[in-house]
C-alpha cells in the first residue's frame, strides 16, 4: 500500500514550480534594474566628459530624450508617471542636507560653473511583489 507513488513527481514538481519561478523572475528583474543603472550611469558620465549641446542650451526635453535614446525601455522612459527624472543645478546652489531627485530644477550656470547632474529612473516591474527599484546616480562636472 504505502509502496505506490504514482503521482509523486507531479506533486514535488508543483511544490518546487511556484518558488522557482518566483525566483528566476525576481533574478531578472534585479539584471533590468542594474542594466537600467548601469546605462544612466554611463549618460550621465558621457556628458560629464563631453556635455551635449542641450546641456549647454539648457534644453531640459531635448536632454531627457537623448538619454531616453540610451534606454532599452524607451516607451516607459519619455512618461511623465514612471519616466526618467533629470535635474541639474550649480555646485554652489546644491543645498548640504540629502534632497530628493524632483527634477524642478534645470540650470546649467554658464561656462566654467560646476554643475551637479542627477537622474532617477523606476526600473519597469516584472514582478508584481517585489519593491519598486529605483535606479538613479549623480555626476558633478565643469561645464
């Protein structure tokens, strides 16, 4: 009696099925994210090396969507809800105290002014129970 185990391996295959998703798609929502913080991280830093002429036109669109150019996830990215958030402001103007990115302000000072350029961005969501990841970096450059 206690011998047959017909049935067995489709009732340990649907114990193991549900966390194992789970994991591998928690997996690759941690690789969208670092992906997503690894590409604003290096736009931010190609214009820290070379500012593009946006920056220097103050053009606050026309940088977030040359950035937005960047991203995989390019559709998410232009949105105002779940978007890119830029923001630049001079060294001098940057308060001491931790401040959110809010992306209000936009000013790029004028030639030689060193500026802080920051940028956040929500990585699009795979998986419904994991936190909202946000990736965001900071690059501060002479102009």
């Amino acid at each position: 009696m206690l011998t047959c185990r017909s049935g067995a391996t489709a009732v340990e295959f649907a114990l193991i099925a549900f966390p194992l998703l789970m994991l591998v798609l928690g997996l690759l929502q941690f690789v969208v994210y670092c992906y997503l913080q690894q590409t604003i991280s290096d736009a931010l830093y190609q214009t820290a090396s070379n500012p593009e002429p946006e920056i220097l036109a103050q053009d606050k669109p026309g940088y977030v969507a040359r950035i937005c150019a960047k991203v995989a996830f390019r559709q998410s990215c232009l949105g105002q809800a779940g978007g890119i958030t830029v923001e630049a402001m001079r060294l001098p103007n940057v308060p001491t105290a931790s401040l959110a990115i809010t992306g209000t302000v936009f000013d790029t000072g004028a030639s030689q002014d060193v500026i802080l350029l920051r940028a956040k961005m929500p990585a699009p969501r795979l998986v419904p129970m994991v936190p909202e990841l946000v990736a965001q970096d900071s690059v501060v450059f002479r102009r």
